[in-house]
C-alpha cells in the first residue's frame, strides 16, 4: 500500500478550495465553523461500522480524513502547523 499520492492528491485538493480563487463556501469557514461537519462525519462513520457497511466505511473515512486535512490547512493558513506536523505527531506517539 502506497497511500502517499493519493493523500498529496487530498491536501492539494483542500488548498485549492481555500485559495483566493477557490471555493467561496470552503474559503469562508473557520474551525468552530467546521465542528459541526466534524462531528458529523464521526457519527456516520460509527453508522458505517454498526451496518458493517465496508463500502461506506471506506466513504465515511474518508469525509473524516477530508476533515481533518481541512482543519489542518485552516491551522497551516493561522501559521500555526500543518498536516505533516499532524502525521508526524501520531506516528511519534
């Protein structure tokens, strides 16, 4: 398993909605904005996993993911870190 181009494809796709001449709705959403939808996707992964649904497993993953490569490009936009910090956070844990 190679996941690596198809992340990079993720957060490319995250920057470009949060770009000047990206999407309006992605661009004007904040982190206490984006809660709601995090939440969200969290229980329909649990849905998911109750149905032993794999195929929406997989599909609820990755709204997850999706969420948390958009906070994470909210915090590298604030200068705070980016999504490498947030994978290299975990995996020194």
């Amino acid at each position: 398993m190679n996941a690596g181009p198809a992340f990079e494809r993720l957060v490319d796709l995250v920057a470009r909605l949060r770009a000047p001449d990206g999407c309006p709705w992605d661009r004007e959403q904040t982190l206490a904005s984006m809660r709601r939808w995090l939440l969200e996707e969290t229980h329909e992964v649990l849905e998911a996993i109750d149905a032993e649904d794999a195929d929406a497993h997989r599909a609820e993953l990755g709204d997850l993911l999706f969420q948390v490569v958009f906070q994470a490009q909210l915090q590298a936009e604030a200068g705070a870190f980016d999504v490498a910090a947030v994978c290299d956070a975990i995996v020194d844990k």
